[in-house]
C-alpha cells in the first residue's frame, strides 16, 4: 500500500490546483462572452456563468494522466475517454438544449470504451451473498450504469453548491470503500473525482461564482460510473449515490418520461416573501428531493442544501458499512 501513496498525493494535488486556478479566469472568460444565466433562488436574479465544465475536465484528465506515468492502466485510459465524453455530450447540451432523449443515449455511447478495453469485471459483487455471474446482462448493464450516474447527478444540480459538495462526499466515501476492500489501484485512480468536486464547491457554494452546467455535472457523474465500473464496487457506489438516485426516481415518477428540466411548467419549489424557499402545492409540478425537505416548511437555499448533504453522509455512511460486509459470506 505504502507504493500507491506519492501516486495519490501527487494526484490530488494536481486535480486539486488545477481547478483552483483555471475556474477564476474561466469565470472571467465566460463573463466577457455573457455566457451567463440568471441565479433564480436569490431575490436580485443576479447573473452567474455557466458552464464551469471546462476546468473540471481539465483537473481530472491532467491528474489522470499523470497517474498513468506511474501505473500504465487501461482503467485509465478508458476512464479519460468515458468522461471526456460525457463533457463533451454535456457542453454540447449547455450551448444548445437538446431533446430529453439526448444526454442517456449519447452517454450509453460514452460507455463504449469501458467494453473497448474490458476494464469490468462481468460478476455482480454482493454484500453477504458474494458473486453474481452475469456476463452477458453486465454488458447491457454497462450501457445503463453511465447514463444513470451521469443524469443523476445533473438532476440534483438544481441549488447551489449541491452537485459538487454531493459528488465530493459520495465519491470520497467511494475512495474509502476501495481502500477498506483492497482495490487500491482504482481507490488511487478515484482520488481526482473528490478532489476536483471540492475545488469546485469553493466557487459554486452559495453564493454561486459559477454553475457546473450539463457539461460539469454529466462529467461528475459519468466518472462516478465509471469508477463503480472498473473498480467492481457498482452496489456500494449505488448506496453512496442514494439520495441522488431517490431524487431522480421521484423525478421520472411523476412526470413520467425523460425530459430535460427546462422543458417542465411546473416548478416544484416557491419562493417565500423573505425569499425563502418552499414546496409548491402545484398538482403538476414533479416530485423532488428538494420538495420532500421542503414539506416541513420553508427553508433559505444553504439550508436546504446542508440537508441534502447530511443525506449524502449517511449513504456514505452506509456504503462503508456495505464494504466492510462484502468479505462476509452466509
């Protein structure tokens, strides 16, 4: 284990300080060419660039590649090109909206390169019950995982702040599950997934200096997948990512088909007087998350974000547990 330690902190460094110094001067960048959208849960409507995809991207596919000096993987590489395509896919959204079938099909095609490179391992690992041989079924079930993870977490970006410090929390216990069941290759190359999301908090969180848009939350999300593939950990990186995933369900439950957020009429949220937000009693507007917290009355934006958080800890929590419980067999 000692062998993979000046790997990791060179890693985290390095996906850290690239986003600490390329954000500020994308922020500029995008506002100097307005690509900017209104903050709608603050009461001046002020404007914030969007989207900060770029330096996410950046921070992971530098640190990445620096980690594949160290361990000639093809984890790596498909990882690099899994991800880098899923920005692409999201910025494309970001410049112009695309239908509701866009972001899952075209993710499922950014998946490829995991198959390319057979970096998975066809058993499905339990808890308790050990291996599942599915080898054909996992296939398909590859197609499935990146979409779901890369959507997911694009649907929780509705506040600000909660993609990034959500990812952050998520994919740092994700790093400790693989350390606790040994896979310390891919427990390394996770580390620029948590390091590059808590570099981003410090703009995003309220009150936002810039949003991730498509291409940084699908970004966020597919690497997520794509760990959880290679690393063979699929059912505890689905418990870390619980909250996000109930908050996706809800989502496709109530309205009833895939769309893109900005297609829906209803809002799912009100503002109060002091600008405060609570649930909406709209009949059409969808079941969320945000709208469950928000049923035990009004609450400010951080508030509200803080909740999600210590969500997101105690799937964390649980995932930890679920990893220590794979060794054990009945």
């Amino acid at each position: 284990m000692i062998e993979f330690l000046i790997p990791g902190v060179v890693v985290s460094a390095i996906s850290f300080f690239i986003v600490i110094f390329l954000t500020p001067p994308l922020i500029k960048f995008l506002e100097k060419r307005k690509m900017s959208v209104p903050d709608m849960n603050k009461k001046e409507h002020p404007m914030v660039v969007r989207p900060g995809g770029l330096s996410i991207i950046c921070g992971i596919i530098g640190s990445e590649l620096i980690l594949y000096l160290f361990f000639q993987m093809n984890e790596i590489i498909a990882l690099i090109i899994t991800t880098t395509g899923a920005f692409v896919i999201g910025y494309i959204d970001d410049r112009k909206v695309m239908r509701g079938w866009f972001k899952p099909v075209m993710l499922a095609v950014a998946a490829i390169p995991i198959l390319v490179f057979g970096t998975y391992d066809s058993n499905l690992t339990f808890p308790l019950f050990g291996d599942v041989q599915i080898p054909a079924l996992y296939i398909g079930l590859i197609f499935l995982i990146i979409p779901i993870t890369g959507n997911t977490i694009n649907s929780i970006d509705v506040l600000n702040g909660v993609a990034s410090g959500f990812v952050t929390i998520s994919s740092f216990s994700l790093t400790i599950c693989l350390l606790i069941i040994q896979n310390y290759e891919v427990a390394i190359i996770s580390l620029p997934l948590g390091f590059v999301s808590l570099a981003f908090y410090k703009f995003h969180k309220v009150p936002s200096r810039i949003f991730p848009g498509d291409s940084g939350a699908l970004t966020l999300g597919a690497m997520y997948g794509s760990i959880a593939i290679i690393g063979g950990v699929e059912i505890i990186a689905a418990i870390a990512l619980l909250p996000a995933v109930i908050n996706s369900f809800l989502f496709l439950s109530s309205v009833k088909r895939i769309v893109e957020h900005r297609e829906i009429k209803g809002k799912p949220v009100e503002h109060t007087e002091d600008f405060k937000l609570k649930a909406t009693n709209d009949s059409k507007a969808p079941i969320t998350l945000v709208r469950i917290i928000l049923a035990g009355g009004p609450l400010s934006e951080k508030a509200v974000g803080y909740a999600i958080f210590k969500l997101a800890i105690f799937s964390a929590i649980l995932a930890i547990i679920t990893s220590f419980m794979m060794g054990v067999k009945i």
